[in-house]
C-alpha cells in the first residue's frame, strides 16, 4: 500500500483596493466588534484559507441584523464590498463559492439591500470594454446563475443590459477572431471565450425566465426582442462557420433551437419548422420575418453534413420529447431527424464527426423512448422491429459495433440495447419471447462467425431482453462453441463477457422456476460442464485465457458451484492425471483451486480440514509433466486473497516438497513464475509474522493464557523460522560444483528474495528471520564458487546476494582473502574470456572488505609504486579500488613492455584482455568526483 501526501488546497486570498479599505476603516469600531471591523481584518488577511472561516463569521452576523440596522450606511457599506469581493475573485477560487453559499441563506431585509449591492456592482462589470477581460464577465453572469439566489436576482434585475452585454460580446469575439487568423493561441482562446458566451445565453433562457412571463418582450421594439434577435443571428453565423471548433458550432446548434423555441409562436408548429430546417423546406413566406432576419442562411442556403447533424443534436437535446407535449408535429420530426442522421452516417467519416454522430444517434433512440411512453399507433408502427427506420438503425449497429474508435463501439452496443427496449415499446404487451423480430434477430446474429467481436455486446443485450433460455433453446452447444473461440486471446474478453451475462440471467431464471436442487443440476450442465471439459483438454493458450477471463466470473456467481467441480475432477484425476501436453482432470483441479484461492472463495486450511482434497493430489500436481499444472499446484500454495493469512505445516510441507524436485527447470518463463509465486509466499510469511508480533504484544496476559490453548503464535513464529532456514539448506545443498545453470539460476533468485524480504528495516525490532545467520565460511565459498559460471546471470545473481549480506560476513581472515586476491589475479591472466568476468566480480566483492588493502600492499610491485595513507579520507572501498587498479596497472604495464620486443609477441599476449576487463570493473566501483 502506498500512501500519497494530501494535497494542500490553495486559496488565493481577496485583495481590497485603498479607496475602498479607507471607507471601510471608517466604520469599523476601535474593538473590533462590529460587522465592519470583522470585514476589515477578512481582507487584511492574505490567507485565502483563512479569508473562508472569516466569511463564515461575517454572514453569521449578518444574519442577526434586525430591520433597523439593515438600513444603516455601514451595512450597505459592507455588502457593497462583499459584492466587490464576489464579483472580483476567480470562478475556480473556492472563497468565491464559499461566500454564495453563504449569502444564499440571508434573511429577507438583508437580502434586499445586499441585492442592491450586488446590482451596482454588476453595472459595473457590464460596462466593461476591455475585450480581454470579457471573459471575467461571463464567469461572473454564470457564477451568478449556478445556485445563488442573490447572483439571480441581480442578473434579473439586469437583465436587458445582460442581453446586451453578451450580444456585443459575441460580435466583437467573432470580429477579433478574423483580425487574429493564423495566431493559433489567440484563435483557442478567443474561442473558448466565444464558448463560453453561447453557454451563458443558454443559461439565460434557462435558469432566469422571469422575463419571459407576459408578451411585453415580444414586441419588436422591446430591447430584450432585439438583443435576442442579435443574439440568434449570431448563433447561426456560428453554426455556419466552419472553421471555427466544432464544439462551438455544435453549442451554436443547441443554442439557436433554444432560442428559436422561447421566440416562436405558435408553439404547436415549431416541429414542423425544425422539421423543414432539416430537409430543407422551408418556405421563407410561411415563417416569421424575424427567424428569416435572424436565421436566412439556415432557410436559404444548403446545409452541410455537420450543421444539419449539430441541429439534430440542437433539436433532441432542446426539444420537450416526454409526455407527448409536441404531438403529431412532434413524432414527424423524431422521424425526419432519424431519417438525417442514418443519411449523414455514410458521409461524416471524420473521426471526431463519427463519435458525435454515434452519440447523437444514441441520444435520438432515447428520446424515441420518451416519445413512445404516451404516443400514437402511427409512430408505434413506424418505430417496431420490421419498420423501415428500424433496419436502418440495424444496419448502422452492424456496420459499426467493429469501428476502430472505442466511443463509437460503445454508442452502437446502446443504440442495439435501445432498439430492442424501443420495440418492446411498440408491442402493445404482447408476449417478448414470442415475437418474430426477436426470434429473426437471434437466428441472425446466431448465425454470425464467432470471430465478429460485435457479436457479443449484441447477444448479450438480446439475453437481457428474450432471456438465455430463449437463445439456448435455438442451439443448446452455444457455451461449449464460445468457450472454444476463448484460444484467441483478442476474442476472449468479450466471450468471457457474454457468458457472464448469459450464466447469470440463467441462475436467475432457473431460480424462480424451480428449486434449488433441480436447477443447480440443470446450471452446472450447462455452465460448469464444457468449462471442465476445456481444463482437462483443451489447447494450452484456450485453457489459459479460459482460466484467467472465465473461470473468476463463474465461482464469483456460484461460489458453491467449487464443490461440484472438486467433486467431478476428483472422480476423475485417477484415470485422467494429463500429460506433458493436456491438463488432464488433475491439472484442472488444480487450476480451480489456485483460482478460487486468489479470489477468497476458500482457504488452504478449509480444504484440508473438510476433507474437499488430499495432500496426495497436491503432491502430483507438483511434480507433474506439465509445466502450468506444476505452477498452478505451486499457486494454490503460493497465492492468498488476504496477504496476512497464516501458513498451515500441510503448505510449508508441501513447499519443501516442490523445491526438491523443481529447481532445475529447463524453462525460463516457468523458472520466472516459480521464483514470483515464491517471492509473495515469504511476503506473505513477512506480513502474517508481523501481524502475530503485534497480538502478542497488544495481549494481557489473560488473553494470551485464553488463546494459547486455541493458538500460540510463537509457535507459529518458529515453524516460520525453521521452514525458511530448512528452504535455504536445499537451496544451498543445490548450488554443489557441477550443479546446471537452471538449478544455480532458481537457488539464487530465491535465496535473494528471501536476503531481500526478510531484512530488518530500520525501526523494526523482531524480524522472524535473518538470512545472514544461515550463512558460514562454507556457504560464502559456494556463493563465491558461482563467479565461476560461464553464465553472466548466474554471476552477477550471486554478487548481489553477497552485496546484501557482506556487512556480515567475516572475511578478514588475512589468509582467505590473499587465497581469493590471489585467485582473481590468476583468472585475470586466463586466455578464456569468462574468467576474466569471474576476476571481475571476485574483484568487486573484495573490494569492500577491510584487510584486502594490506593484502595488495604485501606484493612487491605495488609497494614500489605508490604508497597508500591509512589515514586519507575515503571509504574503504574506494582504497581498496584504488589499490587494485595500481596493482591491475603495474602488471599490465609489464606485460606490455614484455609484449613489445616483437610483433608476434604482442599478437600473442591476450591476458592483457582480462587486464583491461578487471581495470574497468574496478573503475565502476570508484565513486570518483
């Protein structure tokens, strides 16, 4: 478990101008009691944090000001500059949202003067002309709308200059944006800007509709028509521009429905003006003057693929879709926009196009739904399984549930799901399971090649609808054939997916059909049974993925059904033990079991105390012929749900078992996994030891006289210690002279996991193992002897178990290390190349003990050369590297002088190579600055 530092919140604190500190300063009282003195030191504080608990006190006050006080200049002084603060912190500071939530519970003659506050101050902001700052003002409009009480009434009270304000906004982005083309950072922003702007206006319409109550408004000479009127021709100039983004051009879309749907009488007829936008009808004599001022080129001109597809989006986002409130009008145009989305389907194949379209279309079966709650026969007829419409939205399911993009495959799986919840819709309450289009659809998709990876998502949305045994009833074989698909490993996650789903809807039917005795027979027959028959024959890559996908999926539905499996492959493991190329009943037993372990629907303990399995057949698995049955056998010992659970004597005995006969492993990959599963085994012996440690000592002495008779934990404790000492002994035992590469790699790689898991960190006193109190002369010598395995990992695993442990080894007997100095020298001189490596690793492993620099300096040459000051700041191993090299040099030195009397000479001097080899691994230890 990693633990992350917490994040420190930053809060940029408010900052008030002089002017208005020195007017504040005027009321406030000389102790600090009243509202303005509170209020001063909140914006002396630079704080932001701070400034937060500060506003809290503040509005608390407020609240508490009766009517009289309300009035006073001071209070009207204060709330002016909390409005100031409001409407000057950032939309993302945290204050800001503190303070509406605050205000928002204001009392109502409080309320009323703070709205005045909050009114002068958003004049201000509205008469802003800096276009940079234009964005600051629309954080602030939307600020006020999203849940703050005062933040609407002020934009209420506002609201025609708000309409103003953003309809010159809109023009003046839109002309900056032409001036700046080919600046491309100040083109995103300016868009972004111009975004946020159409969203503001959106949430105008939506959030403060006061304003339009009455038909005042809809004058043509009223202001608030006029800007809207702007405002909608603006959308559409956007709408229209390809080149802006096409998140502006889709939000223009939404935008222009909305507006055209608050503006447009008589209401009844705006689908059928949406309905003529799309097909390109529209008879400009028959709307409006004002839609064909506003919106002429959407009347006019010819639409494109994407602007017709953002006013599909506009239309069914915008549109009120529920409860029929559009009628006839209403279900023609659900129609004529399904109609132009299928069309646009085989001509937008731009990536970013496809996604919004598959979106949409997901978004239009929705709205189908919505409809078809309260619609009539006409639109029930137009939108069943057979209607033209239908095949169409197939055929856009068929054509895309394999598209490269994982958005558009996810879009198409739930317009299927969609269709079919639509056709359930259509029947009338007639039988599901009976129905033609249903039944037609399942032969279809049945009858697909399994390698058609839409064809899962489909059927399993077909199983939530007809129910599994509608399918099973078509081909009872279908568990069996996609359990045989499980060998590709690309099909495999979405095989394993539809089974999940089919086995699950099954046990839920058969449960409320029949009781449980019958139908977990009838489950296990159909789910449990071509699953076994896979394990125990099944090609190795198909039983793998079957393993890994399928087999968690099933036990995590029916943890019961473990028993039936034990049962089965138990009857069976005698007869059918595998080979070096199957399973056999034996290895799939023991692949149920590692499974059901890792996921914690059993223990190690459970089994052998219900007599579910005999030690004998964990035995054989292993030491059998195939390597997984082997590794799986090895898991279900190894691998735990919970990392702290204790180790039984029937697990530590059975390790031993499988170390004695597994080390020498001629497969890499199956050494690989032999030395991982051991490595959590001692992470889970660490974790548990430490765990007991700490009931020990958190125990009265009552408790630990009651649990002793149920469970000694120091007993534990030591059986901890002697099963690893004894796992080091046959580790040790197998790195004898001779010994195969395999058997050395194994021993090694563990011996280190075992040096690595079960070192003493710092600050922890009771460690349940130390691996250097296992090692003597002997077995130093055998590490040592590893240096001379012409294999390099072999060497290299054995100096790093030496560099983990060599701060307690005792090699400054003068004797040993001048017989090990010496043997390195005289590798260094071999004519084979793998010595001079062997020289090198013995050389950095005597490097960092303290006697071999009294060992170099007994040699004659270095003596003469250089002198070493015992005194000198350094480590000891950087003198005793430097001391090497001296040495390594002075011979090499020799050597070449010998070597250049002739050339024949020099070609034949090769030591020199191991020479120059041990020099270099030296100079790699030398931390040199």
């Amino acid at each position: 478990m990693v633990l992350k530092k917490k994040k420190e919140i930053q809060v940029d604190a408010f900052v008030l101008e002089c002017q208005e500190l020195e007017t504040l300063q005027s009321f406030a009282d000389a102790e600090d009691q009243n509202l303005a003195s509170l209020l001063l030191h909140c914006v002396q504080l630079s704080d932001g944090i701070h400034q937060i608990y500060c506003i809290k006190q503040i509005v608390t006050l407020l609240k508490k000001m009766d009517r009289n006080s309300a009035c006073s200049p001071m209070i009207k002084c204060c709330l002016d500059i909390v409005g100031v603060m409001y409407f000057s912190l950032g939309a993302k500071n945290p204050l800001k949202k503190v303070l509406a939530s605050s205000l928002n519970g204001l009392p109502e003659h409080i309320t009323t003067e703070a709205v005045h506050s909050f009114v002068r101050c958003l004049k201000e902001e509205l008469k802003t002309t800096d276009l940079s700052l234009y964005r600051k003002v629309m954080d602030n409009l939307a600020s006020c709308m999203e849940n703050f009480s005062l933040g609407k009434a002020s934009i209420n009270n506002l609201f025609k200059e708000v309409l103003q304000f953003l309809q010159k906004s809109l023009v003046e982005i839109q002309e900056e944006n032409r001036k700046l083309s080919g600046n491309s950072i100040a083109e995103t922003r300016l868009m972004h800007d111009l975004l946020m702007a159409i969203k503001v206006s959106m949430m105008l319409l939506q959030k403060v509709q006061e304003n339009f109550q009455g038909s005042l408004w809809k004058k043509p000479s009223s202001l608030v028509w006029q800007s809207m009127c702007g405002l909608v021709k603006s959308f559409t100039n956007f709408l229209m521009d390809g080149g802006l983004l096409p998140t502006v051009q889709t939000t223009s879309g939404l935008a222009v429905i909305l507006f055209t749907k608050t503006m447009f009488e008589p209401v009844e007829k705006l689908p059928c003006l949406v309905s003529d936008l799309l097909l390109h009808s529209v008879k400009c004599a028959s709307v409006p003057e004002w839609f064909v001022s506003s919106c002429g080129n959407l009347c006019t001109e010819e639409l494109s693929d994407s602007v017709l597809l953002f006013l599909c989006h506009g239309a069914l986002a915008m549109l009120e879709w529920k409860n029929g409130s559009m009628g006839e009008n209403g279900e023609k145009l659900l129609l004529d926009i399904a109609l132009v989305l299928l069309s646009l389907a085989s001509q937008l194949k731009e990536s970013n196009m496809a996604v919004s379209l598959s979106r949409i279309l997901a978004i239009w079966t929705n709205s189908a739904l919505d409809v078809l709650e309260s619609s009539s026969q006409n639109l029930k007829c137009s939108l069943n399984g057979n209607s033209n419409t239908t095949g169409k939205l197939l055929e856009y399911v068929y054509t895309h549930w394999e598209h490269p993009l994982d958005a558009v495959r996810h879009q198409a799986k739930l317009i299927f799901k969609n269709i079919l919840r639509i056709h359930q819709a259509t029947l009338k309450g007639s039988v599901v399971k009976s129905d033609p289009f249903l039944s037609m659809l399942t032969e279809s998709l049945l009858s697909l090649e399994w390698h058609v990876k839409g064809k899962y998502a489909s059927l399993g949305c077909l199983v939530e609808c007809v129910g599994v045994e509608n399918i099973l009833t078509v081909d009872r074989t279908i568990p069996a054939q996609i359990l045989d698909v499980m060998s590709d490993q690309t099909l495999a996650p979405y095989a394993s997916d539809l089974l999940e789903t089919m086995f699950i809807n099954h046990k839920s039917h058969l449960i409320s059909a029949f009781q449980k005795t019958i139908w977990i027979n009838h489950w296990h027959d159909t789910w449990v049974s071509p699953l076994l028959l896979i394990l125990c024959e099944g090609n190795p890559d198909q039983t793998t993925y079957v393993i890994d996908y399928y087999l968690p999926k099933l036990l995590k539905c029916s943890p019961g059904s473990l028993s039936y499996m034990i049962k089965i492959l138990q009857a069976s493991a005698d007869a059918n033990i595998g080979s070096c190329n199957t399973r056999g009943a034996l290895g799939a037993l023991m692949a149920c079991l590692r499974t059901a372990r890792a996921h914690g629907h059993l223990q190690f303990r459970d089994i052998m105390r219900d007599g579910l399995l005999s030690t004998g057949y964990v035995k054989h698995g292993l030491v059998h012929q195939h390597n997984q049955v082997r590794i799986d056998a090895l898991g279900l010992l190894c691998e735990t749900h919970r990392s702290t659970e204790i180790l039984t004597m029937e697990e530590m005995q059975l390790i031993q078992f499988f170390i004695t006969y597994n080390l020498n492993s001629q497969s890499p990959a199956v050494r690989q996994q032999i030395c991982s599963l051991l490595k959590k085994l001692f992470c889970r012996i660490q974790e548990s030891s430490q765990v007991l440690y700490k009931l020990e000592q958190s125990k009265t002495k009552q408790e630990l006289i009651k649990e002793s008779a149920k469970w000694d934990h120091f007993a534990t404790l030591q059986q901890y210690k002697d099963f690893i000492s004894s796992i080091c002994d046959k580790l040790f035992e197998a790195l004898f002279p001779g010994s195969s590469h395999p058997t050395r790699f194994s021993s090694l790689t563990i011996l280190g996991s075992i040096a690595e898991i079960f070192s003493a960190p710092e600050g922890q006193t009771q460690a349940v193992f130390q691996l250097a109190q296992e090692i003597d002369s002997t077995r130093v010598q055998t590490l040592i002897q590893c240096f001379a395995s012409t294999f390099e990992e072999v060497k290299v695993l054995a100096f790093e178990l030496l560099m983990k442990l060599h701060d307690m080894l005792d090699l400054q007997d003068s004797e040993n290390l001048h017989l090990l100095f010496q043997a390195a020298m005289d590798l260094s001189i071999s004519t084979k190349p793998y010595d001079c490596v062997t020289a090198s690793y013995l050389l950095n492993f005597l490097i960092h003990h303290k006697g071999l620099l009294n060992v170099c300096l007994k040699y004659q040459q270095v003596a003469h050369t250089f002198q070493i000051n015992e005194d000198m700041s350094a480590s000891t191993m950087e003198k005793n590297t430097l001391a090497v090299i001296k040495y390594l040099l002075a011979n090499l030195e020799r050597e070449i002088f010998q070597a250049e009397k002739s050339l024949l000479q020099a070609a034949a001097s090769f030591p020199m190579y191991g020479r120059v080899h041990c020099i270099t691994g030296a100079l790699q230890q030398l931390p040199l600055k």
